[in-house]
C-alpha cells in the first residue's frame, strides 16, 4: 500500500504521453496504488500536451486534454511563459504538495531524487504505475 502525506500525484508529459500506447494514466492512479489519490500537474505541462498536440496533429492528445482539465488539479507557477520550463514547475509542485513525482524522463527523476521527492514508478511491461 502506498503512504505518503499527499494526496496528489504529479505527473509529467512523458506519462500523459503514453495515452498514443492506449495506457490511461488518469484511470490507472486509482486502480494500481490502491488507495485515492488525485492527479496533479502544471500550466506548462498542458501547453506541452497542446504543442504536442497541435504539431503533430494528434486528436487523441487533444481529446485527453479534455479529460485531464476534468480530473487533475492544474497548478500555474511561472509568471513568465516564455521563460518557462515544466521540469522546474513539476518540481516545485511536488516539494510544495509533498507529493510523488510520476515521470518516464530520466533527467527530471535524477532532479527529483535530489530534491529528495519521491517517484512513482511506470512499468512498461506491466501497463502499471507503483511505489517502490
């Protein structure tokens, strides 16, 4: 069973990402860390996803933003867009929350460890998400 203080999880692109493998993150929290838990992410991550998005043409991306505007808690951070990076608002959303850090990107996991957050592992194998 998986204990921590918040009850979010942050979650950056690369996991929404994983929706072109039909892997739905937003379903997924509830069923494989066996207890509530919320979706958390930042402004910089959705536009991210709409880029994505956009550039490529990609519908399902699109239609699983509307998903997570519904069932995540979207949090802004940087006052500045252009000078903006999500890897720095994930992080600090996460040190703020006290929360879990759920990501594929090896670099933010490396920051994130020295941040002392913790991290939410995505299996690929399994299709599933767990705390170590």
């Amino acid at each position: 069973m998986l204990s921590f203080r918040s009850r979010y999880v942050v979650i950056d692109t690369s996991i929404f990402l994983l929706i072109r493998d039909k892997y739905d993150v937003l379903t997924s929290l509830r069923e494989d860390l066996e207890e509530y838990v919320e979706c958390a992410t930042t402004d910089s991550v959705i536009r991210e996803l709409f880029s994505t998005a956009i550039r490529s043409g990609e519908q399902l991306i699109l239609e699983y933003l509307k998903k997570i505007f519904e069932q995540c808690t979207i949090f802004t951070l940087s006052e500045d867009l252009e000078r903006e990076e999500a890897d720095h608002d994930l992080l600090l959303v996460a040190k703020i929350l006290n929360a879990p850090l759920l990501t594929l990107d090896k670099e933010l996991k490396r920051e994130a460890r020295k941040e002392r957050i913790r991290i939410i592992i995505y299996r690929g194998s399994d299709k599933r998400i767990f705390s170590p």
